[in-house]
C-alpha cells in the first residue's frame, strides 16, 4: 500500500493563527498514525501578501508545539523544493498541457474591462462571472479571432491563464469529515490559474505539488472548502487521481458566533496566535500562548479537542496518546467553541503533571526577574525555593503565578492590603499581636506541627477565636490575607523574620 502523506501549506502572509495551528497538528495525528510523513510546503505564490518573518514564525511555531515536519521547507526532502516560489517552472509546464489540450485558454481583459462587465452586470441586478454564459462577450482566446490571439501574445499585452470550467456537470465529490458534495458546474467561474505576474495562482500551484508530492490526503480548513469543485476539476482535467479530502470545522468565536479572530484575543484577554508576533508593518507586538506561559502539551491537547473528541471521556492527552486516539472521521461538522476558560483548565492539567524539577525549571525565570539576580549559583535560594514550590504548587496553572502567591516569600511587605486590613486589623488586634510575639519567641522546635499545637493551645486558653488572631498574623506576613499554609511559611520564613514582620506591622498598621 502506498505510504500516507499529508501536508501542511501555510500561505506566509501573516502569523499563524491557532486555527492554523489545528490544521497542523491534526495532519501530523493522522500521519504519525499511520506511519505516514508529514510535509511542510510554504505557498507563496502571492507575493503581494507575503510578509517578512511569517516563514520562521511558522517553523519555530510548529517546533514549539512538538509538530516536526518529516520533510519540506526548511526540513530536506525527495520532493522538493517546497516552496512554491522556486517552482515556477514546474507550474509553467503544466499550464502549458491545459493550455495546448484547451482545457485552459490566455485571457486579455484589463481591470478597467473587468470592473465595466461588473458594474453592468449589477445594473441587471446580477453579479459578474467570468463562465460558459459571458466568456464569449470577453477578451479571450476563445472569443478573439486568431490573428489577434496571436498578436496579442507576442506582444507585451498583460494575460492571465483561466481554467475553462467544464459545462453542465453535477459533480459529486467525497469529504471525509462532511460525506457526500454535489455541485453544478453551472455555478463555477473560470478562475485565474496564471496571474499576470506569470506566476500560479494558488489553485493550481496547489493541485500540481499535491500531485507532485504524493500527498494522499488534504486536510484543511473548511473556508477551502468552496474551491473543492476547481480542484476537482483540475485533477481530471490533467487525467490524475485526486487525493481524499477532509475539510475541518471552523474555530468559532467564545460566544459561538463568527469565526475566531485575533481582534476576539484582543478584546478577551487571550492568545490567538501560538507565538508572540510582531509586525512588520506596524511594530505592535500581540502576546502568544508561549509567552502567555502556557505549556505545548496543554496548547496542543486543547486544540486537538476543539473540533474532534475520542469517542471516550478521556481529556488529558499527551502527543503520543493523541496519535493513538486520534481518527480523522470522529471530526465534527459543525464549527467548535472556543473557550478561553477552558484552554486554561487544560493548562492547569498539564502544568500539575510536572514534577517539581520541571516546574522548578520555568519557575526560576520568573524569578529572576522579579528579583533580579541568578538564583541558580545560589544553593541556599534554590533549596528555599524548591520548599516554597512545594507549599503552592497545586495552586499554579502558570509559572509566572508562583509569584502571585510567593512574591511575599523573598520580599518582605512593605504595604498592607487595605480591605484586609480594614476587615482583620482591629482595635483589639495590637494588643494579640504582642503576646503572639512572646508565644512565638518561645516555641521549641520551630516546626510546623509544633507551631501550630502551641498557638492553638494559646489562643484556645485565651478564649480567642482563631481567625482574630490568625488573619492579623497572616496580614502581618504576607501583607494581604490570602497565601499557603500559615505555619508552614512560618518554618520557612524563620523565625526571625516571622517575629520581625509581625513587629513591622505593629509599627505600621493602626493602633
Ligand atoms: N495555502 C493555503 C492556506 O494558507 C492552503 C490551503 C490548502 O491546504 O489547500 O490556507
């Protein structure tokens, strides 16, 4: 059996959006699945819309998020180059059969000619194609007398290729995720294959390295999905086999209507795009889910679930399990919902699943810069560190929370919560304060258990309720009232610092 192949063919007119992303990733499932290869090919036939920058940004994209090509631009291969713009002549070639067969004609018209046809076109309350019904009444080959075809070509004349769409077919065409597609050919223009810059267009480029490359499966986004029939018609037209194709679901909005959109990230407060990016054009830079500190474990498994499911219950998945799992045919229809919550929770997941190394490793950069220092040459800090890890790992969804909750860890307050205060800082509370500071010089051993056996009893003989006297001590440490277990930042704090942050407070916060 012949080997699958799938690839991915970005246009480089921009960053990829996550939607970009999935199409990706649910290619490389389906090849890793199967034993296949996946091909990363760039088409860049249109050169207006190509943007600096967007090449890399989509190869180091797909290698954060653990998607290797198997071959293509950037990666070798037996069937390259795979980038459209350096193979021009192949294209010219193939053209040159349609063109030679008449399955393709040369078309002549100006924009000014183009943009009259419409305007007439609108006045009968109609729009414009260029089809079986009005190719005749334009400049074309087929409409022309030969002599002037002919002139024309030699001279400098600007022409584009048109595909002539076959007349009054009804093709049925297979899509592995939405069945069965009939349409009449009736409704197809003849699209441009050749534009005047000489180069393909998109549709041909793109049937012609399919062809080329082996590829026995394309899969990609539904908006693809209307150019079906052309390339239909193109596989036939050059006598070739066309590839199986699955068109997937749209990525919709958090509201679920209208296709996501990077003004939808911007208005949320969430990352569309994989990476930061910033353009060229402008020089605003958008955040990533990379920088957003999100893991590509919880970026892939989230994207990998927007748009298909197991068929189980299952929601956590590694890349290896995905490949297991996956089937291109338990891809839904309909358009999938995202929800920034969510991919949240999915990162929560998979952060959790580090082991404290792991997470010490993404933590420590954060670090450093708060504090701005190298913590790693630093053994005590390390170890002190890795104890504060522990008390608040499970609190963490990214690493730049393990300074929300531990700022107060390695930088004394300096300022209190003002709620907190208002609401635990009484005016009996200085006066607590002050024997706690007398109970706490004299507990032996300074160990969490013992602390807290101890202050229990005080506070109990006293006939204090707990939170009188624990949330003022929690202020005290932390300078607000949230945080991890109190006696256990206590023993890491020491005691000393314990007893001089309750000293500060009392010197502070009113009497
Ligand atoms: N270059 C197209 C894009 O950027 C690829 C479409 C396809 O996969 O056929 O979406």
């Amino acid at each position: 059996m012949k080997s699958l192949r799938v690839r991915f063919a970005p246009s480089p007119t921009g960053p990829l959006h996550m939607g970009g992303v999935r199409t990706a990733l649910y290619n490389y499932l389906l090849a890793k699945k199967h034993g296949g290869q996946f091909v990363l090919r760039i088409e860049d036939t249109d050169q207006k819309r190509f943007v600096p920058g967007a090449v890399d940004y989509i190869r180091e994209a797909l290698e954060w998020v653990g998607i290797v090509p198997d071959e293509g631009y950037g990666y070798g291969g037996d069937y390259g180059p795979y980038r459209q713009s350096e193979r021009k002549e192949i294209y010219d070639r193939y053209i040159r059969q349609l063109l030679d067969e008449g399955k393709a004609y040369y078309a002549f018209d100006t924009p000014e000619e183009l943009d009259t046809a419409r305007r007439e076109a609108e006045k009968q309350g109609r729009t414009f194609t260029y089809d079986a019904a009005t190719r005749m009444r334009m400049r074309n080959a087929l409409s022309l007398p030969t002599g002037e075809v002919k002139r024309l070509l030699e001279s400098d004349a600007p022409r584009v290729v048109r595909f002539k769409i076959p007349e009054g077919r009804t093709l049925v065409m297979q899509d592995l995720i939405r069945g069965q597609v009939r349409v009449d050919t009736s409704t197809l223009d003849d699209k441009v294959l050749v534009k005047s810059d000489g180069l393909p267009t998109y549709h041909l480029a793109n049937i012609v390295d399919d062809r080329l490359m082996e590829i026995t499966h394309v899969i990609r986004g539904e908006e693809w999905l209307p150019s079906l029939p052309l390339h239909i018609l193109l596989y036939e037209a050059f006598g070739w086999q066309p590839p199986q194709f699955a068109h997937l679901p749209l990525i919709l909005k958090p509201s679920g209507k209208g296709k996501l959109s990077k003004r939808d990230g911007d208005a949320g407060g969430f990352p569309v795009f994989p990476l930061s990016w910033t353009d060229p054009a402008t020089g605003k830079t958008t955040q990533g889910y990379r920088e957003a500190g999100y893991l590509p474990q919880a970026f892939v498994n989230m994207l990998a679930l927007l748009g298909w499911n197991p068929g189980t219950e299952q929601e956590i998945f590694t890349m290896d399990e995905l490949i297991t799992a996956f089937d291109l045919l338990r891809i839904n229809k309909s358009g999938a919902r995202f929800d920034p919550e969510k991919a949240r929770w999915f990162q929560h997941q998979h952060f959790q699943k580090l082991s404290d190394d792991q997470m010490l490793e993404l933590i420590i950069p954060v670090l450093e810069k708060h504090l701005q220092k190298d913590i790693r040459s630093d053994d005590g800090l390390m170890d002190y560190t890795r104890k504060v890890l522990a008390l608040v790992r499970e609190r963490l969804t990214f690493p730049q929370d393990f300074w929300t909750w531990t700022s107060f860890f390695y930088v004394a307050p300096e300022t209190y919560a003002p709620k907190a205060v208002k609401k635990q800082w009484k005016s009996q509370t200085p006066e607590i304060m002050e024997q706690v500071l007398a109970v706490l010089e004299n507990i032996e051993p300074w160990e969490a258990a013992n602390i807290k056996q101890q202050l229990s009893d005080w506070i109990n003989g006293q006939g204090l309720g707990f939170g009188k006297v624990l949330q003022p001590l929690r202020l005290a440490l932390a300078g607000d009232l949230k945080g991890p277990d109190l006696f256990a930042t206590m023993v890491l704090l020491g005691r000393d610092e314990t007893l001089k942050r309750i000293r500060r407070a009392l010197e502070t916060l009113p009497g």
